[in-house]
C-alpha cells in the first residue's frame, strides 16, 4: 500500500510539473514566444521584429525564444488578442483601435488627424494619461510592451483622382477598413462607404471590385502590391499608425524579472529603430510606387480635418472629455 501512494503521488508530482512546463515554457524552464502580425515579411516592421526576437535570444542565451510569424500565420489581430487574455504566450502586433474592445479610451490614439507629425506619438505615450491605459490593460490581463511605434502615415489608394469628401461620396467609393470603429466612422466622415475584410483579403478584394480602394501606409500597400490592381495613391494622411506590442500579463509575470526586463528593453530597442526606419523610407516607398506606375495627388487637408472632426463625438464609451485630455496633454 506505502508503494501505491508513493506511485501516485510520484505520478502527480510528474503531472503537476509537465503542465507547469506547458503553456509556452520548455522543460529545460525556455520560455517560448510567437510574435504574430498580418504584414508581409518586407516591411520595415517586420525586419525591426527579426532583429528583436535574435537580440532577446542572444542576451538571454536562449532562456526566452523568439520567433516571428508573419502574413496572419497565427490568425488576425482578434484572435490574437484573445488567445493573450486567456495566457496564450503569443506577442501581438496590433494597433490601439484593436486594444479599445477592452479599453475604450485607447481607441483615440486612432483618432484622425490627431498628431501634428510621427514624433507626437511617444509623447502621448509617455502622457500620465497613457500609464493609465497600461493599468486599465493590465486589469484586463494584458502587458502593453509597446503603443508607440511608428508604422506610417496612412492614404488611400483606387482609380480615382481623390482630393476632397465630396469626391469619396460622389462615387459611392466603398473603402476597406478592418473591423474597427475607428476606421469605420473615420471612413464615413471622409465620404467614403467603410467595407470591413481582413488584411489578408484585400488584394483579391480590390482586385474583384469587392472594394474600390483600401489605405494603408505605404510600405503595406507595396509590401501587399496593392499596386498591381490600382494606379492612383491620395496622401491624405488621415492617421498616423501605431503599432503596439502585447502580450499576456499572466505569462509576462510568470517570467524571472531579469529576463522581463530583457525583454521589455529590447522591445523599446527595436520601437526607436522601427519608427526610425520606417519615417526614414516613406519618401523612398514613395518613389518604388512610382517606378510600378503609381500616381499620386495631394489632397485638401482641412476639408477632410474639418470632416472628421465629427468622428471624436461618435465613441459613447469614452470617458466624458476624453479628447480635450489628450489635447491637452499633447499641449495643443
């Protein structure tokens, strides 16, 4: 009988410690994480990612492993989101807008024409008012590694010459968004009919008439060779995109603090030099658009500011006074 409760409480023992070495972490106490995005592998973000994963794995010597799973490999934004909030060891590259289904106020970092230029994103993330977000995503059973890095501004690209809403409205010109209210109601205010499909789906899209335009930055929508089916590019620069870094607070906090610290210092390495990189190139994607026979027209700005104005009133969930604050703290 003394040998039967040894065995069993040697098995549970056993039992006890495989699924502790589970959920992400190897036997030998690695810890795994899959960086998940939805771009192509040519895109500055995505080199920025490669270079981060190899500097984690070289200062942890392998402690923490890094890789990248680019194209939607590992599913689209939602999915990855939730997969984070139930502890999936997973490092989503997602926006804010995909982070206000659980907190609402993070979805006006979204918000358009809101940033006089790039430079004016870390400085809203460095805001009192941001240290609140990462709290309020904490309470939700995120770790926001980032919000701030840089990934271009955004312009819409179909057939047509686009300078104004009244040209987006006139032709009933349906425009992919995600599915997001962000880019919803932005689209709408800018004339434009908001079709919603997955990134995935957007070349077919454009190049079946499911959508007559989509916008982007432009490194995606060479990156995607959106070109290949439309030849005309409006810089309305109606967002400045963000991309953000997150992963599960639960499996964050179950990592030694030296080895979170890595990782935390390596993903703001990799955020500077992404930003970098990508505000460096955007004149240079510019001109690789123009080499495939891209035309681009600029736009009347304060008509489609004046627009969008509207769009800030169209978030009942925000707290009340929620744009004056972030106004204010951008001190504009």
């Amino acid at each position: 009988m003394k040998k039967i409760m040894v065995l069993a409480v040697t098995l549970c023992i056993i039992a006890t410690v495989a699924f502790a070495g589970g959920q992400g972490q190897g036997s030998s106490g690695q810890y795994e994480l899959k960086i998940s995005h939805v771009l192509p592998t040519n895109e500055p973000i995505h080199e920025a990612l490669v270079m981060m994963g190899e500097r984690i794995i070289e200062r942890t010597q392998g402690a923490v492993n890094v890789q990248v799973y680019p194209n939607s490999e590992l599913g689209n934004n939602k999915d990855n989101l939730e997969q984070i909030r139930q502890g999936a060891n997973i490092i989503a590259i997602a926006d804010p807008g995909y982070m206000a289904d659980y907190v609402p106020d993070y979805g006006i970092m979204n918000g358009p024409f809101l940033y006089p230029d790039y430079t004016w994103i870390a400085k809203l993330a460095d805001t009192a008012w941001h240290s609140e977000m990462l709290e309020q995503s904490k309470e939700r059973g995120f770790k926001i590694l980032a919000m701030d890095w840089y990934f271009g501004g955004r312009h819409i690209i179909s057939d047509e010459i686009l300078r104004t809403p009244q040209d987006l409205s006139a032709k009933g010109m349906k425009v992919r968004v995600p599915p997001n209210k962000m880019w919803i109601e932005t689209i709408k205010a800018m004339g434009g009919a908001p079709t919603t499909l997955q990134w995935s789906e957007v070349y077919s899209g454009l190049s079946q008439g499911v959508v007559d335009a989509a916008e982007a930055p432009l490194s995606t929508i060479y990156g995607s060779k959106l070109q290949e089916s439309k030849k005309r590019i409006a810089l309305t620069g109606h967002f400045r995109a963000i991309v953000g870094l997150i992963m599960s607070e639960k499996y964050f906090s179950s990592m030694p603090v030296d080895l979170q610290q890595i990782v935390q210092e390596e993903v703001d390495n990799a955020g500077v030099m992404a930003t970098t990189m990508v505000a460096e190139s955007e004149s240079e994607w510019q001109k690789k658009l123009e080499a495939e026979g891209v035309t681009f027209n600029e736009v009347n700005i304060k008509a489609f500011q004046d627009a969008c104005s509207s769009v800030y009133k169209q978030f009942p969930d925000w707290t009340p006074g929620l744009y004056d604050r972030i106004k204010t703290e951008l001190g504009n």
